[in-house]
C-alpha cells in the first residue's frame, strides 16, 4: 500500500509541475495580462495540493527506503533533497513573487526575469521527479513481474 501511495503523490506532483508549466508558456507566449494573472493565481491555489503530495512522495519514500541502501535509493534520497530545496528555496517564493507582480501589473524585465527562472527550476523539478519515477519503476519492477506471475497463474 505504502508503495502505490508514494507513487500516486508522486505522478500527481508531476502532473501538477507540468501542468504549470504548459500553462505558464501557453500565457505567456500567446495571452494577455488576465491570463497571466489568473495562471500564476491558479499556481499559488495548486500548491496547496503539490506541496503536500511532495511531503507525502518524500515521507513515504524514505519510509519504503528504510533499511536499504541501494545506489538507486541514495540517488533518489540525493535527487528529493535538490528537489524540497528548489521548491521551498526558489519555487515557493517566486511563485508568491510572480502572483504579486502580476496583481499589480508589474509585467517588467524583473518579472520576465523571474518568470524565466521559475520555468527553469520547474523544470529541473519535473525532471528530477521523473528520473526518481524512472528508478522507483526499477526498484518494484521484480514486484511487479512476481505479482504478474501470480496473476497469470491463477
């Protein structure tokens, strides 16, 4: 149970970093100040749920890792502290930052600035849960095959 918790949060928090992303290009790329606005509003509300997830990817993570000591765990324990430090670091406060620029009609070369730094940690974000969804997939992938096997039996 434990395994399939940690990696709902997990895809979750990754739909959700992507989702912000697309969104952010898409309006910054092809809408107006509303739309922009409205984005980095709908960011702040969805990190009331990514924030969380995250929490609960690296608790039960650690939790599932506990008493193992693999090369692919100490990179995903490597990649969560990179990624709880991007989001509380930089994430968090140029989101709350962008939200308040834009409120305000702030759309200057700081904002721009901002805005391109936040699409390159998100990224990274993304990218480090995704390369900790790949290697996850490697740990439980005899599980699967066994569980598989047992299925196919029955």
């Amino acid at each position: 149970m434990k395994t399939i918790i940690h990696a709902g949060a997990g895809t979750l928090a990754m739909i959700l970093i992507g989702g912000f992303l697309i969104a952010t290009l898409i309006c910054e790329l092809l809408l107006d100040a509303a739309a922009i606005l409205a984005v980095k509003k709908a960011i702040l509300a969805g990190l009331c749920l990514l924030i969380p997830m995250l929490a609960i990817t690296g608790g039960s993570g650690f939790s599932l890792a506990r008493g193992r000591d693999s090369p692919a765990i100490k990179r995903k324990r490597g990649r969560m502290k990179i990624i709880a430090g991007n989001g509380l670091l930089i994430l968090l406060p140029l989101a709350i930052l962008l939200y308040l620029r834009a409120a305000a009609g702030l759309f200057d070369a700081a904002f721009y600035a901002m805005q391109t730094l936040e699409v390159l940690a998100g990224s990274a974000q993304l990218t480090l849960l995704a390369l900790n969804f790949r290697d996850g997939r490697k740990l439980t992938r005899g599980k699967r095959l066994a569980a598989a096997k047992t299925v196919n039996a029955i």
